[in-house]
C-alpha cells in the first residue's frame, strides 16, 4: 500500500504544466494496434497503466520504445510489424479496465480476442462490459464464454471480417464510443459506413479521435453526440502530441484555492472550461484564463454561493460530456467541505462513487450520503489533521489530499496509489509549489 504524508496548511502557489490525460493517452494507445506502420507519441506519462500496455505490446512482440523525461516530456515510439496473439496464452491485465480497448485492434488483426472475466478499473460500482460485448458483436464478433474469460471470433478472420454497423448506446459511454470508433474505421464489409448515436464526446474522446484521423481513419460529428466512420483499407503512422489533462488543470487550481495560494496552469483549450468555471464560482472562486494560462482568485474565505431559489440548496451536477464531468465531482465536494455553506453533489453516472463521507468526518467535516448518487456537504467547520484511507478511486484519493493540504499539521491519506494511475510525478510537482509532501510505503 503507498501512503502520502502531508504536513498542510501552506499556501500553494507557482506555475505548471499539466500532464495528458490517461483517458486520451489509453485508447491512442490500444489504437496503435490498428497500424503496422511507426506511430511516436508525445507527452506520453510515466504512469502505471501506461507502462502496463507497454509491458502487453512487448509481450505480443512488438517494438517499442520509451524516454518518459526526454526534454522534458515523454516519447514513446511503437510498431506492431511482428505482433502476434493467442488467446490461449496471452491474458490481458484484469486491473486495469482501458485493456477492453485493445479487444479491436487485436480482432482486426488476428480475428480473435479475450477479456477477462474480472477486467476492472476505480471501484465506482457496478461497470458492466455488456455494451462493449454488444459493439463487438454488431461488428461480426461471435461471443464465446469461458469460465474464466470472454473470447471473441470474427468469421473469416483479421479486418475483412469486421462489419459496418450502426449503434444507439444505451447511455454515452466513453470507453463503449472509443471501442466503435476502433471497430468501425476498418470495417469495410457491410458498406464500410457505420454510425453512433448518443456517442460520448468528452474532451479526451474528441483528442482520441484526432488521433484516429491522423492515421488516416475517416470520422464525421467529432465533439457530438452523433458519429459516422467510413471504414478505410488500411491505416497508417504518424506524430501526434498530446494535449494537457483538463482534470489536472482543475486539479491544481483548486488546490491553490483551497490552501489560500494562486496556482497558474498552462490551459491550451479554455473552450471547455464555462461550466467548470461557474462550478468554480459556486464556491467563491474565480477562474481567469489569459494567454494560454489559467489561474484561480479567491477573495476572502470560500463561501458557497446561495441560489436565488429560496430553500433549497446549491447544487453540483456531474453526468457525461457536456454536463460537469464526474471525474471532477470529489475535487469540489474539497471544496465544498471548506467552504462556509451546504451544497449538494449529484453523480449521475456511478452509484458506487460518493461512499467515502466517512472518512471526510476525520477530518471533522460533516458530509450527509443522502444515497448512493448523492451527498451533502455542511461547510465551514473547524477542521484538523488526520489519517484517512482513499477508496480505490482517482480523484478521491487527490480529494482527501486537497483537505489534508489545507489543514495545518500532519495528515495520512492510506491507500493513495491511484492518483499514480493518472498523474505523474504528482508528489513532485506539488512540492515545486510549496506543499511538503512524501510517498511511503505501508502495510
């Protein structure tokens, strides 16, 4: 188990440069699978499930190549020219969930497929693979079970037994739209046209798909709700570049804002920041965006601003793209224990996320679960250090750092492991801004 010692009460304060985003870096990633021609990836982060799908490619055989510092930022280079699979031998990792997205790439190459039964990622609840099951299966795939595995077949084997398929996704799933995506662009029996409808179109997604058409796929409606892919013969290789982690921008801002400090954070796409700015602002917080930065204002404490509606109370909202994401929910649910006020916080999405009010009490917050979409936040108490233990769940895990950052004294957050997942050098990097901050390990 990793731990993080924090001894708060520091204002954070300096400048960064974010991290990509895991949820863009994965799928580009599995994609790589599609081509047989050299991709270079750049700004590639050293972080656990990165080096996971590495450690499968080399498995498969195939050539890749990785400097997570060169100047400054990560290069990772990768060919698939003598990549082989057998679904007798090779098992993708269960823990790690983003692993469903190399199912496409491995059925348009070798025609087959396994998914471990037990594939899983943040423990948010219940997350089926039954509408990844479904994709597969209207591109040709032929579902066998095994005790201990899902295998997939296409008839005639390799990417001329993929065919075009039109979808309508039971809610706008990330992962499900990524994995049509890959099944679709070269899907060239059935027509070689096929289309999603209620497709997700998260800033990640919309960054996956570029990356899709810089190999030469063929997308239409990026950054809606409907796509259209018309299937080519073959893909091609390429660089493509990273853009910054728009959950790390928010991460650190709120840190600055939640610790009394000013934390500016290169922000290349402020476009997708209004309802993160006004969720911002709910908590008397400023977000200023100016020449490719971002930063926080603060003045005076937080406050949690009251609705014009009398009698009820401030709400936080989370629910797919464009709503506010619900990986961002638990940094304002920090937010919302320190600021004088109660708001209420709605995931819509995950009935397993909010169940971590118990260890927020340590800290002497007082946090209601409401039930297991909802909780409320009675702000403004007198709070103090404590150990607490993250659920195995991102951005909780950041969550109970922000507050133990903004205490004065030494806290413990156990089972801090995940912000590793997505966040690279992290402890690090909130040193450079005043934090003191230590990995160790326990039992």
């Amino acid at each position: 188990m990793s731990n993080l010692i924090v001894h708060g009460g520091t204002p954070l304060s300096g400048r960064i440069v974010p991290s990509a985003n895991k949820n863009a870096v994965l799928p580009i990633l599995c994609a790589t699978l599609l081509t047989r021609e050299p991709v270079r990836l750049v700004g590639i982060p050293e972080i656990t499930d990165v080096k996971r799908i590495i450690e499968i490619f080399r498995t498969l055989g195939s050539t890749v190549t990785v400097d997570f510092v060169s100047q400054g930022q990560g290069v990772l280079e990768v060919q698939h020219r003598a990549t082989t699979f057998d679904p007798e031998r090779h098992h993708l990792p269960e823990e790690m969930r983003s692993s469903i997205m190399l199912v496409p790439g491995l059925l348009a190459r070798f025609g087959v497929a396994r998914i471990e039964n037990d594939v899983q990622g943040c423990t948010l609840g219940v997350r089926e693979i039954d509408p990844h099951v479904e994709v597969m299966e209207r591109f040709g795939a032929r579902v066998q079970r095994r005790r201990e595995a899902l295998v997939m077949r296409l008839e005639g084997g390799g990417a001329g037994g993929l065919q075009a398929s039109h979808h309508w996704l039971d809610y706008a799933s990330v992962t499900t739209t990524e994995n049509f995506v890959l099944c679709a662009a070269l899907a060239t029996g059935n027509g070689g046209t096929s289309t999603l409808m209620n497709a997700a179109s998260e800033p990640h997604v919309q960054e996956f798909c570029r990356f899709m058409v810089m190999l030469g796929a063929r997308i239409e409606g990026i950054g809606t709700s409907r796509l259209t892919v018309h299937a080519v013969p073959r893909l091609g290789g390429g660089e493509f570049r990273f853009a910054e982690d728009f959950h790390e921008a928010v991460t650190f801002m709120a840190l600055g804002a939640i610790t009394g400090g000013q934390v500016v954070v290169k922000n290349s796409a402020p476009e997708q920041f209004p309802l993160i700015d006004r969720t911002f602002a709910k908590f008397g917080v400023q977000v200023v965006h100016e020449r490719g930065w971002s930063h926080t204002v603060v003045e005076g404490p937080l406050r949690v601003k009251p609705p014009f509606t009398q009698n009820i109370l401030q709400k936080i909202e989370a629910a797919p793209w464009p709503y506010l994401p619900v990986d961002l929910l638990p940094i304002f649910v920090a937010l919302g224990v320190r600021a004088e006020g109660s708001a209420m916080f709605w995931n819509k999405v995950y009935e397993g996320a909010m169940g971590w009010t118990s260890e927020l009490s340590k800290f002497g917050a007082h946090a209601f679960m409401a039930d297991p979409h909802r909780i409320i936040t009675f702000g403004g108490k007198p709070l103090a250090p404590a150990e607490v233990e993250s659920p195995y769940i991102i951005r909780v895990a950041i969550a109970l750092l922000m507050l133990a950052a903004s205490i004065p004294g030494r806290s413990v957050i156990k089972n801090a492991a995940p912000i590793r997942r997505a966040h690279p050098r992290f402890a690090e990097n909130i040193r450079a801004l005043g934090a003191q901050i230590e990995w160790v390990e326990g039992d």
